[in-house]
C-alpha cells in the first residue's frame, strides 16, 4: 500500500463514496452460482475478493478510529490472520457477507467522517511492528481498493468504466510504486495529452503509449497490455499490485 504525505482530500472521500455505492450494487446482483464464481484474481473467487473488500473497510475503520481515540491499533493482527479472515468468510453464504459489506462500508465512513484535521497526520501500522502509513492516505487507498477489486470482481464493470478522475490517480499510484523499476519507460497518455516517466528512464527508453485507464490496469499487473502499445520493444512486465 502506498503513501502519501499530502492532506486528506475531501474529493476523494466524495468520488469513494460514489464507487462505494457501485461496489454494493454489483455485489447485490450476485446469486449463490456468481458468489463462487472466480474473480480476475488467481486462486479467488468472487467471494473472496469480497471477503477481503469487507475486511480491509473493518481494518482502515478500526486502525481510524484508534486514533481517534488515542487508542493505536494495526490494520490487521498480523498477514496469517488476514489471510485466515479471507478465506472464513468467504466461505459464508453470500447473503451474511452481503450485509457485513455494508455495514463495513457504513462504519468505514463513518469513521473517516469522524476524523479531526489533528488526527489525520498521525501514522498507522499495517501489522504491528510493520510498515506504517499516513492516517491521511487512507481513503484514496480505501477509493484504490474498491475500485480496482470491483474490476476485479468481473461482474461487468471494467477499468474502462472508471471515472477520468479515478483512472488518473490509479496511474499516479502505480506508476509510483514502479519508481524503482529498471529499465524503465516514457509513457504517453493519448487521452488526457500527458506524458511522465516511469522507473528509471534512459535516453533510449522505450515509449509506451495508451490511455490513462488502460496505463493504470496494465500498470497494476493486470491483463496483457491491451490498449497499449510500445516504440522501441515489447512492453514491459509488471508485477501485481
């Protein structure tokens, strides 16, 4: 998950609620076939992708409202037992994990909601004793998880089907993730007329070219780079965000 020293957007607390709401409908749609249905993700299901989806909203809550309160506490006790939630409750029959999803969602609002300006400058710990991030970057990273995973899900809604201004931070996001990618590239964005490095760039680098939401899923370790096109080379492998 990455960082960001910049202050909490309202913006973004806006568009998240937004993708939210789209989130929820699309889970809503699915029957007890489409519950176990696999998602994008190797080795998930829809279910747990959902799964996962509630329980990262009950962690980002959770670690909020600590600070809130004075109380510090970790997004998740530690990887085996965030591992060991996602598959309990994806085994859950859909309609349980369908209402934990939205009161998940609600709580999580909540709790941003409830943040004062002094509280989102302080830092939160993924798992105890590991790396920690800004209580500020929280929502973009909650808008990031929501609407990557609802892609994700394969229950029609697509990357494409992001809003402009969503796309756009995805990029920022992931091309920053790649800052220590070598070699990297100059990468062109034939919607918005924008162009930024990505890695570490040499005067021959190659130029990828393409749309910013087809840049950010490509970027983000999905799908095989449809839409995109590179001078200069094949395009290069991305891991999975």
């Amino acid at each position: 998950m990455s960082d960001t020293p910049a202050p909490m957007d309202d913006a973004v607390v806006d568009a998240l609620h937004d993708a939210t709401r789209r989130l929820v409908r699309s889970v809503d749609s699915l029957d007890d076939e489409g519950w176990r249905a696999p998602s994008l993700l190797p080795g998930w299901s829809r279910a747990h992708l959902v799964a996962h989806l509630v329980l990262n909203a009950e962690g980002l809550a959770g670690a909020l409202e600590g600070v809130r309160t004075g109380d510090p506490v970790p997004m998740y006790v530690s990887p085996e037992a965030r591992d060991h939630d996602i598959e309990e409750l994806s085994a859950d029959e859909v309609h349980p994990v369908r209402d934990r999803l939205l009161a998940s969602t609600s709580r999580f609002a909540d709790a941003v909601a409830a943040m004062g300006e002094e509280h989102w400058r302080e830092r939160i710990e993924r798992v105890p004793g590991g790396i920690t991030f800004a209580a500020a970057a929280v929502p973009a990273m909650r808008w990031r998880e929501v609407e990557i995973h609802h892609a994700d899900l394969l229950v029609g809604y697509s990357h494409r089907d992001w809003p402009v201004a969503f796309a756009d931070a995805a990029l920022e996001a992931m091309a920053g993730r790649l800052r220590d990618l070598s070699p990297g590239f100059r990468l062109v964005l034939t919607d918005v007329d924008r162009e930024r490095e990505v890695g570490s760039v040499a005067p021959d680098a190659p130029v990828v070219r393409g749309t910013a939401a087809d840049a950010a899923w490509w970027l983000s370790g999905r799908g095989d780079g449809t839409g995109m096109t590179s001078e200069g080379g094949e395009l290069p492998q991305i891991g999975a965000w």
